[in-house]
C-alpha cells in the first residue's frame, strides 16, 4: 500500500474516531427530563440536606443510597446544572463548585435527586444547603489514632486542606519508634507556634517556635506529673497546662466502655522565655481536681474545670462534678487574681464541664457537658453548651449535638465556626464535624468534613479524629527536625519559679 493510501486511512478512521467519541460524549452529557416525583428526601451520605458551609469550602461530594440510576440537579442563582451519579456518588466538579460557592454565598442551593424507574426520571423533594458568606480558617489538624487504648503502633498528627482534599502529616510516630505522641496546641491557630508531647522512648515536649523545634523535659519535683493539657496565652509568651495523675478502666456493662480519671490534677502556666513554670493556690490544691485550662482572648483570665476531690478512686469516679471557674491573671508578671469565679457549677447542677473553649471575639464560651467526670470522649451523654460570656447564661447548642458523644472542639479565627469530634456515626469513631455560630450563639446542623468518596474513606478509614483544631495556615515544620530534637537532644529542663506560694 502506498504512502498516500496509508495517509489517507488513517485519517479516515481518525475522523470516524471523532465522530464516535463525540457521539459518546454527548450520550454520556444529555440532560435528563423529570416526568414525575417521589414523596419524601432521598437517602444520601453524608446527611448534607440543611446544613450551612462556608463558602471557601472544598466540594461536598455525597453517595445516593438508593440502588436505581441517579442525577442530581443542582439549582443556584447562575442556573441548573445535571450532575449524573457514578455508582451514587454524585462529585462536583472542582472549577464548578467553586464558582457555585462564589456566586450564592450568603444565600442557599437546591439540590434535587432524581432517580430512574421504569424508564422515567422521578425526582426526590428537593434539599437546600445554605452557603454562608462567613469563611472558615483554611486547615484543620487532628491526630488519627487507631482504636487500641493502651498502646499504637502508628499514629500520627496530620494536616488538612479544607478547601481541597489534601492532607498532609505535620508528624508521624514512625520517625520516633511508634511512642504516642498527642496534645498538639498552637497559639491562636497559628502553626508557627505549636507544641505537642511525646511519651516513652523518646519523650518529651515538643515546643515548635518559628519553625524551630526545642524538646523540653516538663517533670519537675514539685509537680505531680509532666505537663499534660495545654493553651496558649494569646501573647505566645505563655502556656497553661495541667498536671495529671491519670488512670482508666474498662467496662463490659456499661454504654460507656471506658472511663479515664483523675487522682489527682493541677493548673499551672508555664513561661515560654524563661522555661519556668507558676501557679496560684486556687489552682493547686489537694481537695480540688483542676484540669483543662484555658486563656481569655483578652489574656487576663484564665479559665478552667475543677472539681472537689473525691476518693477513693476509681470506687467514686462517678461523684466527681466539674464546675468551670475562672480566674485573673496579670501577664506583666504571670500572677493570678485572688478569687475564683464560677461560671457553672456542676456540683449544684449534677453535671460536669470539660474542654472549655472562648470563642476569638470573647463574646461565648463552649464547653462540653457530661453527666460526670473530665474525658467526655467516652460519655455518650456528652453534649455541646454555650455560655454567654456578657449575660452568664447557658444553653445546649441544641442543632449540633446528637444521641451520641459530641465533644472537643475548637473555634474559627472570625468565631462563626466550630468544629467537633463525635461518634454519631456509629458510635466508635470520633469524626469532624463542624457548624456555624451566629450572632446569639446559635448552632447549625453540622456537616461532616468532606471526602472526595465520604461513604468508600469513611467506611475504610479505621482510626478515630482526634483534637481537631483548626489553624490559619499550614504548619511547615519539617517533621526530621522534631524527630531530631526528640531522639539527639538531651532537652531543656522546666523550673519551677522561686516564688511560688
């Protein structure tokens, strides 16, 4: 065959090979005719149907439960736009969601499933989701921890993108020889200054500053324990932490299947710059169990759970009631008020208060509720209240919490959102959820974090959220340099300050 026949065959079948994908593409692109409806919402995952989201977040693809061919239609204020469901998962595309997001923030869109049967498109009431114009900090970072209690072979504090779906890991325990690792903290959500423990081999506090990584070793003789449960003063000169005496048992008889005590705890603040650490008489006493600290945004109070101590333990575990106090503190000179307020007192109430957390602008103040102790992680009683901080009063943030644990969380630099761990899915595993807060303190329903496949990674995805806190950037410490510091450098040794009472 000559060249020229061999040119021009090959350009014949080229051209029926685009006629072919063009048809193909315009097969799989026709838009669909609904012909009739079904009563009722389609069943979906993630329960995204209601939820409010910040415009700057990254695409919340959801799965059809249902078994029959699905399309979503989606409706704004530039139009409609047919997404047609792939095994019921229905994905939006990156570039489109972005600009749906753009374009409808502060107002809402209509999503409406359809579903053939029979030959016909029948569509699902449709559902809204409410975009607000309130933007979230764009990373969120957490530990994930596989569900053994007593020790791991890996786990590890990772990072992620939520306004795409990348993650990243800020560290892993792999670079230290599988020792825990856990607490990570930073100041007023700014990676550059963060801090978290390592325990066991290699052990010790990781104090991240500017990307540069000391190891300090936190027991001294004078405290009950190293340092446990952290918060930065807004300043970043300071860190309040407690120190616990901490044990847990296990139970087969009980919907809470592990409780975590204190024996013993205290509140101390530790200087950043002077490597010394201080404390008040109000929190430092042996008939009080004091724990979870945390600073005013303000810096000039410091807020935190104690409870009257109870023994013997863990026969009584049950009758510790955590109120949330607080106290003055002057950061010129690390001192402490010489009164203790309290804000809610869970002896009085029959209740108890963990994880206390102010929102950035001072206005509410978060706090989870259980009906005793200080892990509320494990109570499947725990919920999510607010306290106005203007007015003293408190409420259940009624729209967030679930039947399940609804525990720690963290705010937004701009206070409209929170994000929690909870175990509503199933009951085993902590996932994040988050909401928005408006101007009265009112929760959203919450929306779980989005996946690009939410039903196949959270079915697969065999370790819990843990600590999820949200930051303003990326932490961009190396994770060799903290190995490094933890495994070659002897530490710095914390002292306690002469004038301590």
């Amino acid at each position: 065959m000559s060249t020229l026949a061999l040119r021009s065959l090959r350009r014949t079948f080229n051209i029926i090979f685009m006629v072919f994908f063009l048809a193909l593409a315009t097969s799989c692109g026709r838009k669909i005719s609904v012909t009739g409806s079904i009563e009722g919402y389609p069943e979906i995952f993630p329960d995204y149907a209601g939820v409010t989201i910040p415009s700057n977040i990254a695409p919340l693809n959801f799965s059809f439960l249902g078994e029959e061919p699905a399309t979503l239609i989606v409706s704004g204020k530039s139009g409609e736009r047919q997404i047609k469901g792939r095994k019921g998962l229905f994905s939006f595309p990156t570039r489109y969601w972005r600009k749906l997001m753009a374009e409808n923030a502060g107002a809402s869109i209509s999503l409406t499933v359809a579903v053939r049967q029979d030959g016909k498109w029948l569509a699902f009431n449709p559902f809204t989701i409410n975009v607000s114009s309130d933007k979230i900090d764009p990373f969120l970072s957490f530990r994930l921890i596989p569900p053994g209690y007593q020790a791991w072979k890996r786990l590890g504090i990772y990072q992620r993108n939520l306004e795409t779906y990348s993650q990243t890991a800020i560290f892993e325990n792999s670079l230290t020889g599988g020792n825990c690792v856990n607490c990570h903290s930073y100041c007023q959500r700014d990676p550059s200054k963060m801090l978290f423990h390592a325990r066991g081999d290699f052990g010790g506090t990781a104090m991240i500053l500017d990307d540069k990584v000391e190891k300090l070793n936190t027991k001294t003789d004078s405290t009950i324990s190293a340092l446990v449960y952290p918060y930065w003063h807004p300043s970043g000169r300071y860190v309040a932490f407690s120190v616990n005496k901490t044990n847990q048992n296990f139970f087969s008889h009980n919907e809470n299947r592990i409780e975590v005590y204190d024996s013993a705890s205290d509140v101390v603040v530790y200087d950043v710059d002077k490597h010394e650490i201080s404390w008040s008489p109000l929190t430092r006493s042996k008939d009080s169990f004091e724990t979870f600290p945390t600073f005013s945004p303000d810096g000039r109070s410091l807020y935190f759970c104690s409870a009257k101590a109870v023994s013997p333990m863990p026969q009584e575990y049950s009758k510790a009631k955590y109120s949330l106090c607080r106290i003055d503190f002057n950061p010129e000179d690390a001192s402490f008020g010489e009164k203790v307020d309290t804000l809610y007192n869970g002896f009085k109430n029959g209740k108890s208060v963990s994880f206390p957390r102010i929102s950035p602008d001072g206005r509410f103040l978060v706090f989870t509720l259980q009906e005793y102790g200080n892990f509320s992680i494990w109570h499947k009683d725990a919920d999510l209240w607010a306290a106005d901080l203007a007015s003293g009063e408190s409420f259940p943030l009624e729209a967030a919490n679930s039947e399940d644990v609804d525990s720690y969380h963290s705010w937004s630099g701009n206070s409209r959102w929170l994000v929690f761990s909870s175990r509503r899915m199933d009951g085993l595993y902590t996932r994040p959820f988050f909401c928005h807060i408006d101007g009265n303190g009112q929760a959203s329903k919450p929306f779980l974090l989005p996946q690009k496949n939410p039903l196949r990674y959270y079915a697969d995805q065999m370790n819990s959220y843990n600590l999820p806190e949200l930051m303003e950037r990326k932490a961009t410490v190396n994770p060799h340099d903290i190995a490094s510091a933890l495994r070659n450098t002897p530490g710095t040794d914390v002292r306690v300050r002469r004038e301590n009472p």
